[in-house]
C-alpha cells in the first residue's frame, strides 16, 4: 500500500514571482527562509507522488462551469500559462492517473462527487510553491482544484473531510509509493476589493492558533465566522484545512509567517507531523 509521507502547506501569492526584484530586501529574506525550509521538508519525505491541492485562478474554469472540486487524472498537466511566470522550467508535468483515479472512486465511495479533468493547466497556485521551494526533480503531481475563488464555496468542514478522504485514499492505494500532500494559498489577502493589499494579520495569528491547538470543530467554526472578513484571498485557507485532514486535525508544524505588504499577502509555510 501507499504511504502518506508529507504534508505541507505554503502561500503562493503572484507577486511573490511578479514583483520579486522590486520587494524589500527582508521582504525577500522572510520569503526565501519559508520557501527554503519547505523545499527541505518536501525533499525530505522523497516522494513519488505529491496532490496539490489549490484554486484555479480563472485558467481552467470560468463562470459558465465551475466545480467546487475538480481532480486531474491526466498523464500530464500544462505549466503555468501566465506570461509573468516564464521562468518556470516546466512547460509538462508529470501526472498519475492511478493515483487520481483511485482518489476519485475513494472520493465517490465516501459520498463526494468531484467533477475530474484529463487536461489542466496547473497556474501559480501549483507551481509557484513548487517553483521557489525548489522541488526537483519533480514528483508526479496530481492537482486537486478547490474553488476558493467565487462563491459559494464549499464549507470548511467539507474541505476538512476532504483531506481526511484524501489521506484514506492514499493509504488505500495498491502501490508502493511515497505520497505528500501540499494544500497551497492563503493566508489573508485582498485582491480587486476595495481595501486590496490589506493583511489581516491578526486573523492570519489566530487562524495559526487554531491550526496549532484546536480542534477541527472550533477551527472550522473560527473560520467559518472570521474568513470572510480577512479578504477574498483568505478564501484559499480552505486548501490548508484539506491539508490538516488529511493529517487527521494533528501535527501542524508553523515553519514561518510574516505579513509581506510587497506581495500583499500574509505569508505562511507549515507542515504536519506524522505519526
Ligand atoms: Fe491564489
């Protein structure tokens, strides 16, 4: 069987790529030390496989069909499209349908319907964790979208679920294969809104907390209450929560959090321990 082997979670705001020459420079020291240590803990659990799992930033899906959770079963996925993000080296990403799949029927047995995709493009979301941890080579990536982007969004309870049914997928799988799991966005930001660049950093240090001490309920209903008045883009927290099921609500690990206005993102890095 499979083994889940790491679990991670990492912001992944564009301007950390877009904007990078003109951050201060602890700006890009606070970044480079976060993005550093999680390279090393990724590295560490030497992965075959590695399911992100991130929103889709209007690449993918638009307001004509877009699913609260697409699975990508694809052989391959595109790199980023963004014509900011050339640097970027891999224009293909390797794929594991059987990993997807048996994620999708695990998926259907425990009473979740995900809408599942052959081709993706994987945008800043996947890649830009990838990209500044310096994950190489690569594990086979199989992307899980979560719309974080336009309400309604699927409750924090669900994710929370998700990650657990994610974990029970992995375990189940026939294969002898190191899994990780890496939930990517957050924490606080505003984008297009009428106080965007605003951290809310006091929300992002309790969100932490709950990460750190409660239990699933109380983070969830913390959330549930205080999301959305920390800016849109807090919205993406929701793929960390999938990441803390799958750890099963233990073990949350803070490698670092700063408030980076450069970037306009409250900028966090986190593992769980396993065990
Ligand atoms: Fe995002």
């Amino acid at each position: 069987m499979a083994e889940l082997a790491g679990i991670f979670a990492s912001s992944h705001g564009p301007m950390i790529v877009r904007s990078w020459d003109k951050l201060a420079p602890a700006e890009r020291q606070s970044l480079d030390t976060g993005f550093q240590e999680l390279g090393r803990r990724i590295t560490a659990a030497k992965l075959d496989a590695l399911i992100v799992i991130s929103p889709d930033h209007w690449v993918n899906f638009f307001l004509d069909n877009l699913p609260s959770i697409c699975v990508g079963v694809g052989e391959s996925h595109d790199g980023p499209p963004e014509p900011w993000f050339k640097a970027f080296p891999h224009r293909k990403l390797a794929g594991h349908p059987a990993l997807a799949e048996h994620v999708v029927r695990t998926a259907l047995a425990r009473d979740f319907e995900p809408s599942v995709s052959y081709q993706l493009a994987l945008d800043h979301g996947f890649c830009i964790p990838l990209w500044k941890a310096k994950v190489d080579p690569l594990p086979a990536i199989v992307p899980v979208i979560f719309n974080d982007i336009e309400p309604p969004f699927p409750s924090f309870k669900r994710c929370y679920a998700w990650g657990a049914m994610l974990a029970e997928a992995v375990k189940s799988f026939p294969g002898n294969l190191r899994v990780g799991v890496l939930g990517t966005g957050g924490l606080s930001h505003s984008i297009g809104e009428a106080d965007m660049g605003r951290i809310d950093e006091a929300f992002d240090r309790d969100c932490i907390r709950h990460f750190e001490r409660s239990d699933a309920a109380t983070l969830c209903d913390f959330l549930a209450e205080r999301q959305p008045g920390a800016g849109n883009g807090a919205s993406e927290v929701r793929n960390w929560v999938a990441a803390h099921g799958a750890a099963g609500g233990r073990g949350f690990d803070l490698i670092g959090y700063a408030p980076i206005p450069g970037v306009y993102v409250g900028c966090g890095f986190a593992s769980w321990k396993l065990g």
